[in-house]
C-alpha cells in the first residue's frame, strides 16, 4: 500500500461516514415523507403555464422536501428559533434551484426527483416562465458542476447544508432579513462542520493534488447560483402576483 492510500484512509474516521450515511438517510426519509399521491407509477410531464405554476407546483415540491430534510440536522436544532427561520427565508430558494441542477436529465429536458412518482417538468416550461438568461447560465453551472464532481450523491447533500448555513450570503437581500440578533458565530461554526466534512471527502475522493482545486472551483460555482437566483427575487415581481403563492413560498421571495 502506497503512501497516499494510508492517508486517505485516515481522513475519514468512523464518525465521518456515520455523519455522511446519516446526510444521505435524512435525505431519502424527506422525500418519502413528501410524496405526492394520487399519481401514476409511470408520471407523465406536466404543463407550467406561468411562473406562478413553477413556484407553486416544483418548487414548492422541493422545498418542502429540503426543509423536512433541513429539520432532521442535529446543527439546525441547536440554533435558536430566530436563526433557524432566518437561514431558511434567506437561503432555502437558492438550494430549490441549487437541488434542481441534481434532477434535471438533459437527455430528456424533464425535471424529476430520482426514485418518486412526481410528475415530470419540461425545461421547455421553465424557460418560458423566466426567462432564457437565467436558464441557459443555469444550465452552463449544472454542466460545470457535474464535471467537477460527477454523479456525487454526498458532494450534493454536503452542497445543501453549506448554502443553508450561509449568513448574509445575499447581496441583495431585504431589510426584514438583516436581523441584528442573529448569531452569526453559531451559524459560522455550524456551517465549518460540513464544510471540513466535504473537504476531508474530496481529499479521500480524489486525492490531495486535485481536491483543493475541484472544491475551490465547486465553491465557487455555488456562489454563481447564490447571485442568479439574487436576480431573479429582485426582479420576480415583474413575472408574477407572489399573493397567489403559498405563505411558504412568499416568505423565501422576500
């Protein structure tokens, strides 16, 4: 056994893997606890007509998802209450977008959770309820995200949490979300935990010559979606009457 292998294998002690393996449990138990019912084993694709129909139908399917997920992070408990609505009013539409990247199959144009009957959702759709910017930037960072790491499961949970405990990240976020009582050092410290996480992964992944530079590259590409989906909340009222969305999703746009 060579030098490099020992190492790897002592970058991620039991604990570690235990943590990744529960990511990837809380994840699947989310979905299964938000499916949709009523729908054919064999979903067919489902018409959005207006970008209402896009924030009302898929990505509120998300992120109902992610915030069962997001609630079953021990992290998250141990925030108090302030914190915890706070990270989820700013960052929860940025994930939406950041999951959709994951369940998109360019081969057939369709948005569509793995392993669920949901219905499939046309990128032609998306389109046509945004706009082609948006979506053609969109597509170019889930092509660069799935070349820097392709087909990772455990890159895209560790993904999630990163975005969620981002404080201020927004460039353009509103004045109701600036609360000065929020404890930024506890979101910090929570954050640095799966942040070491999916270092120490790259490192065991691939290596300590190409980690650093794929999850610099996979950082920043992050930070591309954070500022698309600033564009999109600042300019949302020109596509839309957030009254006709649920509570939820009219929180996430402010």
């Amino acid at each position: 056994m060579d030098l490099s292998s020992c190492i790897n294998q002592t970058l991620l002690n039991n604990s570690d893997w235990s943590n990744i393996q529960f990511l990837q449990d809380c994840y699947n138990e989310a979905v299964k606890l938000n499916q949709i019912s009523d729908l054919s084993s064999h979903p067919s694709t489902q018409s959005i007509e207006s970008t209402s129909d896009l924030f009302r139908i898929p990505l509120y399917i998300s992120s109902m998802r992610l915030i069962t997920y997001i609630k079953q992070i021990n992290e998250f408990h141990q925030l108090n209450s302030v914190d915890q609505v706070y990270l989820i009013k700013s960052n929860l539409l940025t994930i939406c977008f950041f999951h959709s990247i994951f369940i998109y199959d360019p081969q057939t144009d369709n948005y569509h959770e793995h392993n669920t009957n949901d219905p499939l959702f046309s990128g032609q759709y998306w389109i046509q309820t945004l706009n082609k910017q948006f979506h053609f930037e969109m597509k170019q960072l889930r092509n660069d995200l799935i070349d820097i790491f392709p087909s990772d499961d455990i890159i895209t949970k560790l993904g999630f949490l990163i975005l969620l405990f981002s404080n201020q990240l927004s460039s353009n976020q509103s004045s109701q979300c600036l609360l000065t009582d929020i404890k930024s050092l506890n979101i910090f410290k929570a954050q640095n935990i799966f942040t070491d996480l999916m270092y120490k992964y790259c490192l065991y992944q691939y290596g300590s010559q190409k980690a650093p530079i794929l999850f610099s590259r996979y950082v920043h590409k992050i930070m591309k979606i954070q500022q698309l989906v600033d564009q999109i909340k600042y300019t949302i009222d020109n596509y839309m009457e957030t009254t006709q969305l649920s509570t939820l999703m009219q929180s996430i746009l402010v």
